[in-house]
DNA sequence: GCCGTTTTCGGCCCGACTGTTTTCAGTCG
C-alpha cells in the first residue's frame, strides 16, 4: 500500500473518529500522521521492508505505526474497517460540505437520519435541519448553497491557475485603496504549494474597512461568506475562494508568519513557544507570564526571539524544519540568482512560438551565461519535431547567432523522445554531435510500472543522455504521473550520472518537491529548466526554484548554479564522473 | 494518540466570524 492511500485512510479515521466524539486529540494524532505521510520522501512500504523504526517519523508512535505495518502487510486495516461499520455509507460527504462540522452531521444523522446529501438537502426544504437546537433558517439556507459546492467534489485548484488570479486580484486591490501598504498572497501560494484551497491576501492598512469593503463589492464575487473588521472570505465567479486579512503594519511580521506556514507549522510553532513561556497570534507573541505584547514587523525578528533561525516560506509545512531551525541546521536554499544555465528551451523550429534569435536574446538579457536550445526530435510528429538533418542546418543557424552575439555560451541540444521500447529517437552518431541532451517521455505514458522504469532507465544508460525531462510527465489536475519506480529511477540515475530535469512549467512542476527531495538525499545531480516555448516562459523559472527548495536544495545540489567553464569542464567528463565530481562539494543532509 | 532541557503522566495552538443566543457553540483556517 502507498503512502497517498495510508494517509487517506488515517485522515477518514480522524473525521469518524471526530463524529464519534473521541477525544480531540486523539483525532488531530490521526491528522497529523496523514499530512506527514502524505509528504514522507520515501514510501512507507519500502522502510517496513527494511525493517526501519517507524516511531522515528514525528507524529508516529506505537499504535500509529503498528496500523502501517499491518496495512502495509495485508493490505487492510481492521480497526478501520470496524470504524466504518459503525457509520452509515456516505456519511463523510456530509461532513465535508462547509459548515457542517462533525457535531452537525452526526445530530443531523441521529436526530432526522439524514446520511447522504440528497436527504440532507430534502431536510432543509421541509424545515426539519432548522429545527435542530442551535440552528435556524439562516444556517440551514447557508448549508443549502454549500451542498452545490461539495457535489461539484470542490478540487483544489492548480497554481498554474491561481497565480494569475491572483496578481490580478492584488493589482486591482491596490489601484482602489490608497491605504493599503503590503498586500501579497500568504498561504500555500506563497509555500509555492502545486495546488492551493483558497487564496489567502495578507494585507496592511491604516483603513481594513476600505480593504474588505472593496474586496466584497468586486464585480467578480458572486458570495460572501464572511465580513467583520479584520477578515473577509469571498467566492469568485470561476468558484475559488479568497480570504482577506487585514492588520496594522506593526503587526506584519506576525500575521505574515501566522497566515504563511500550513497548519501544522503553526501548531509546531506556537507548541514550540508555549514551552518558552510564550504565546503566539497573529499580531505578536505574548509572555504568557507577564501579559506582556511583543510586536513584530517582519518574520525575521520573531523567528529570532524564539530562538530559531529563520525558516524560509517553503519549508513551513510541519515535517521537521523547527527542529532543524532549532539546532540552526537548516540548508542555504537555493535562489534563482544562483542558476546561471537553463538547459532546456523551445523555438519555432518545434512546437515552440518564438524564432530561435528571440528565444536566444531573452536568454541573454536575462543574464544567463550559458543555455541549450533543445527543440523535440523526430518523433514528435505532433510537434514538428526535427529530423536529424533539420537538426543539423539549425545547429548551423544556432552557430552563426551565437558567433555574432557577446556573451552566453549556446549549447546544441534535443529533447529527444524516449520511445515506447526504450530505443531512443536519435541514433548516437546525431547525439555526439550535441553538447546537451534532454531525453523525455511523450508517449506510451499509461505502461506498467515495471516496463517504463526500465525503458528510462535504459535512456539513462546512454553515455550522450544528459538529463531526463520532465522525469513523472504530469500534467497537474489533468494528467497523472506514470507509475514508475522513482526510487529505482534516482538510483540509476546516481548511478549513470545522469541528471533529473525539475521542470519549472507550472502546469508540470516535474519534478515534484518530495522526489526532488528524495533525489538529492540521493545524490541525483538536478537541473532547474523552463521547458519555454515562448520568452515569456522563462519567467516560470520561479516556480523550478521554489520545487527546488521544497525539496530542501542548496545551489551545490543544481549542477545549474555552475559557473560556466566550470560546467563546461563538467559536461566534458564521461558521464559517471560527472557524479562523482558533483558530490565532491555535495554534502546530503540527513533531512 | 503522541511526547518529554519543566513531564513516562498530563498536557496538547489560537483567534475570527456566524447565527444563535443573551453568553456561546460550532466551524474554519
């Protein structure tokens, strides 16, 4: 069993648990071990076959993962299977429809046996939810709009998606109120999480109510679901959820840390000051002793007064980084002014928009000291892929407008597709002709774990493959990933010393976080690309960078961040050097 | 259920908002 399903099913526990009435701590153990297995970078089958202690894992004691062993074992979970013959069949739909928490849904079944949305809608048509104690017309309508929302199976909604929206909210906050000094995304979106909830503003104002008025009578909201003096919550027109804080500037470094980590970084924090006398919102830290308010105007400082170093937005997500900020072991992350390389860009002579001098300028401009034009091969029909005499008449243009810019050194690449049998797309004779090779899957995408691990495995074992692109070929929220054995792909991969593309598209971020994680523990040499097809994707690198330090890398773990000579003294290595010469200076931690 | 430079037992994050109530329970993030 894999890790997504064993979190899914400690995190069911907790909701039935929760409507059972079980003590709430027991129910928030159960939550916290599925958020940190749902982000673990190895697969909890794989440490049971070696016999690893799982008590190891924060959040994970004796009954815990005695459950993963046995699920692990057979394939079920008796306990779980008891839980849920205590309740009705769809009982937890219920409680995910908002504002039908456990107490609701459990009065709701016990009281009118309502258990399925159908009867809970029909509940609020004849008038009997309302007549519940603590209910009315009006909660009962709310829930009536909310069910809408849980039938529609609310996903969460792609950062390709949200990012936009959201500089377009920001942009248009800011043009009506004169008052607002900061306001920028916090939440996931600043985590640079793959898929967000909501969007969540932080703001600072000398007038909050300027701010949450002009957000509620923006023409995009079709509801409000809330409006005091510091907070709004809206709904926009395309179903995303925004919610607004405000606070004054005093307190920005504090609502910033408070509306910035997930849930259980905050819990760890606040739990983390408690233990120093002190108590944490989102408008400072009180010495619970004393009374005493400290404010804070940046994150930096109240890191500092509980004695952490600062942990960068990335890493906020409750695994292990208060502990390392603790011991003052947390990594120098990766920046995007470290890579000095993208090695993996689309023209018009492919699938790209733009013709090879513009995409050659921009990287230029953007000040990068060396590049690789890799557009598709041959078998990328679809995408006018080059044949290998195409290929050599652009290697000709290429060398000609690299001859009369200052500047950049121009790689000759592919991405060259890495066929449904393994053989690849060119034959070696075209590829030693190339500097820079990226070999991709495009096809075939739906083999059996086995056949494809061993079909890029087998790319990997060719001495002129530079990289594999864009390693799980995702598409987020549309296409999932291929069923490989990642970890068995980033042992060969170590071991050839090729290296694994982290895809900066914000559709692919492929890499994800937790394998580029993994990888690096590794020893995977990583390369961050844009994957462009246009100037204007090279921007995306931001979001490469931000998977990169997701995945706790330094610059020394991006082969990248090379200066120039130096790289090209590294590609000019038989390529199981390359590794060795990386992890000279490459030092995995042990988180 | 987990966990320990205050603990192997007794703690366990914190506040805003809503709708129902006349002081607060439930939900949310």
């Amino acid at each position: 069993m894999k890790n997504a399903k064993i979190a899914e099913i400690f995190e069911t526990i907790a909701g039935l648990l929760e409507m059972k009435g079980e003590k709430i701590f027991t129910v928030r153990a159960y939550q916290r071990a599925a958020r940190t297995i749902e982000r673990l970078p190895v697969e909890l089958d794989q440490l049971v076959a070696a016999n690893a202690d799982l008590r190891e894992i924060p959040g994970i004691g004796k009954a815990i993962s005695e459950k993963i062993v046995e699920m692990v074992g057979t394939s079920q979970l008796r306990y779980y299977d008891s839980l849920r013959a205590e309740f009705p069949e769809g009982i937890l739909e219920l409680m995910h429809v908002p504002g039908l928490g456990p107490k609701l849904t459990m009065r709701a079944w016990k009281e009118l046996g309502v258990t399925n949305l159908d009867q809970l809608e029909s509940s609020i048509h004849e008038g009997t939810l309302e007549s519940l104690p603590r209910m009315g017309k009006k909660a009962a309508e709310n829930i009536l709009r909310h069910i809408r929302f849980a039938r529609s199976e609310a996903s969460r909604i792609p950062i390709a998606r949200a990012m936009p929206v959201t500089e377009t909210l920001i942009a248009d906050l800011r043009a009506k109120c004169a008052s607002i000094k900061t306001l920028l995304a916090g939440g996931s979106l600043r985590r640079f999480e793959e898929t967000v909830g909501d969007i969540d503003l932080i703001c600072t104002s000398t007038e909050p109510n300027e701010v949450l008025n002009a957000l509620v009578d923006m023409p995009a909201v079709v509801e409000v679901l809330g409006h005091g003096d510091t907070k709004a919550s809206v709904i926009l027109e395309d179903g995303i959820q925004v919610d607004l804080r405000v606070v004054d500037e005093s307190h920005l470094g504090a609502l910033l840390v408070y509306f910035t980590g997930n849930k259980q970084h905050n819990i760890q924090l606040r739990d983390h000051a408690n233990k120093l006398g002190l108590s944490i919102n989102e408008y400072g830290i009180t010495e619970i002793e004393t009374g005493e308010v400290e404010e804070y105007g940046d994150e930096e400082s109240l890191y500092r007064r509980l004695g952490l170093q600062f942990i960068p937005v990335e890493l906020r997500q409750g695994v292990w980084e208060i502990d390392a900020a603790r011991e003052a072991s947390l990594p120098d992350l990766v920046t995007e002014k470290d890579l000095r390389g993208d090695l993996h860009l689309h023209t018009d002579w492919s699938d790209g928009r733009d013709p090879l001098e513009l995409m050659v300028a921009a990287a230029r401009d953007r000040g990068l000291e060396y590049f690789a034009i890799t557009d598709h091969s041959v078998g990328r029909g679809i995408a006018n892929g080059l044949s290998p005499e195409r290929i050599r008449s652009q290697n000709a243009e290429l060398r000609r407008i690299a001859d009369t810019m200052d500047g950049p050194r121009v790689l000759l690449g592919t991405e060259m597709d890495i066929r449904a049998d393994g053989s690849l797309d060119f034959p070696d004779e075209v590829l030693a002709d190339l500097d820079w090779v990226v070999a991709s899957v495009h096809s075939a995408m739906d083999q059996d774990s086995v056949t494809i691990t061993e079909r890029i495995i087998k790319a990997m074992r060719n001495p002129h493959v530079s990289a594999i692109g864009h390693p799980s070929t995702r598409r987020i929220g549309e296409r999932q990933p291929i069923d490989a054995d990642f970890e068995a792909l980033f042992r060969a991969a170590a071991d050839t010393g090729t290296a694994m593309e982290i895809n900066s598209n914000p559709e692919r971020m492929d890499l994800k976080d937790t394998h580029v994680y993994r990888a690096r523990e590794l020893g995977v040499p990583l390369v961050i690309d844009t994957d462009a097809h246009t100037v204007e994707a090279m921007e995306n690198v931001r979001y490469g960078v931000a998977i990169a330090r997701r995945g706790w890398c330094a610059p020394r773990h991006i082969i990248n961040t090379m200066p120039s000579a130096e790289f090209m003294a590294y590609l000019g290595l038989p390529k199981q050097d390359r590794v060795w010469a990386l992890s000279e200076n490459a030092q995995p931690g042990s988180h």
